[in-house]
C-alpha cells in the first residue's frame, strides 16, 4: 500500500510486491476497522468508511473479511488506535512522510526512528515537510476504462482537478497503467462517485499526499534510499509511506534489492 512520489523506481517496486501483498488485507482491515470507530459503522452514511470498502473490494479482500473488520469496532473488539504521522528526510534531502496506526505510540515511534536512522535518514519535527506537499484525493482507473480522451472529459464534467494517464506500464506496478484523477480534499467523495457513474468503479479512491516538487537522487544515495523505504514499509503499524524522489531507470534497476 505505500505510494511513493512516482514512478521512477518502478524496478524497486516490483520487488517489493510480494513481501507487502502478505501484509496488504491486515492493512486495509486495519483501516476499515477505524473507519467505521470513526462514525456510523454503515458505508453509505460514513465517507470515509465507504472509501476503505471500496479498495478492499478493488484488493479482492473477501466480504466475510470486510464485515468482520467492521464488527469489530462495533462490538468494541478493538483496541484503541492512533493515527500519527511522522516526518523527515532521506539520503540527499528526500522528503518523507510516514503514516502510522498503532495501538501503542511508543512501540511505532521507536520503530520509525530506528528505520531513519540506521538508513542515512532523519526525523524531523511535524510540518518540517508537509508544508511542502498538498494534502489531495486520488483516484485510480485501470487503462480499461476508456481512452485518455474519455477519462478527461468525464473527470472535468466530475469537478476533478487534474488527470494523469499512463497506458504502457506493466500491471505489477502499482498505479499503472491506467488513469489517475485528482481532486481537492474534500471533494474526492463527491468526484469518485460521479465518475463511477460513467466509467464504473475506481480501481482504489484514496486521500494522499502529492509532492510539489522532486529531489534528483542518483548513485549509492538511490540504494540507502531504497533500504530506508523498505524498513519503513516492513513495519505493522506503518500504512502509507510517501516520498518525493526522482531517480533514473537506470539507478532504480542497479539499486533495486
């Protein structure tokens, strides 16, 4: 589930898919699970309970396993949990941002200062990045949906921001192919279910940080930066990890682990 800035370390990805597909279904029970704590345990009446759902649905997480992470919170079978969000920087200044679910803040804390700090990176004080990033909804469609061309129109004619599509990347990837569709914060709710109406349901609808800008990274530094994202995606209370990095084909298909 981490979303990284882009997709130049592609290569890096694919070989992480199989260690995060393990934890995947953990994660997104985890999210519906506070979701539905968080307001009406009813998808149609709580947003943001609707949009877990949703990318448990796109995940192919059995029903058995969504209505029992529901339960849960309305049968009081969690313990409490915390969302944190942790800031920093990586080798050559990239910018990193960690969203965490705990149940125990100090176990999580020490775990992502550890991941830092034994990869060239550090923790910063909270805001020390975000204010360079822009807090957004986003919307994936498989390049099945329709053309770039009928993608844009139905997303302007939705009140989206912006759209990006790439139609050639290989599948295991994960944002590609297909479209990306962004929308103001609060409207992500609204867009996603105007366009489903037309192109049918979003691949994974989701609110996420997008960097305003990239840091170039090139050489060993590509490598202690890949080690730093894979320590950080290894953690249970980790959720979503989002960094702004530029890096090269050819130095994502060197450092690749």
């Amino acid at each position: 589930m981490a979303g990284h800035s882009k997709f130049k370390n592609i290569m890096h990805k694919k070989g992480r898919q199989d260690a995060l597909r393990s934890k995947l279904f953990s994660r997104l029970s985890r999210e519906i699970t506070v979701a539905a704590k968080s307001g009406l345990p009813d998808p149609v009446m709580n947003p943001r309970l609707r949009l877990a759902v949703n990318n448990a649905k796109a995940e192919s997480m059995p029903k058995d396993n969504i209505d029992r992470a529901i339960k849960k919170a309305v049968g009081g079978e969690v313990d409490a949990m915390e969302e944190i969000r942790y800031e920093g920087r990586g080798p050559g200044g990239v910018q990193i941002i960690v969203e965490v679910l705990t149940d125990n803040r100090n176990r999580a804390a020490s775990a992502v200062r550890a991941a830092f700090s034994k990869n060239g990176g550090a923790l910063g004080e909270t805001g020390s990045v975000t204010f360079m990033w822009d807090r957004v909804g986003k919307i994936h469609y498989p390049a099945e949906a329709g053309s770039e061309d009928t993608v844009m129109e139905a997303a302007i004619e939705a009140g989206a921001q912006d759209v990006e599509s790439d139609l050639v990347k290989p599948d295991i990837y994960e944002d590609a192919p297909g479209h990306t569709i962004w929308t103001a914060f609060e409207d992500l709710n609204e867009v996603a279910e105007a366009m489903s109406k037309g192109l049918g349901d979003p691949k994974s609808t989701a609110i996420v940080w997008k960097p305003q800008s990239e840091v170039s990274l090139t050489g060993d530094a590509v490598g202690t930066l890949f080690k730093l994202l894979d320590a950080l995606d290894a953690e249970d209370d980790v959720q979503q990890v989002y960094s702004n990095e530029d890096i090269s084909d050819e130095d994502a298909a060197k450092y690749a682990g």
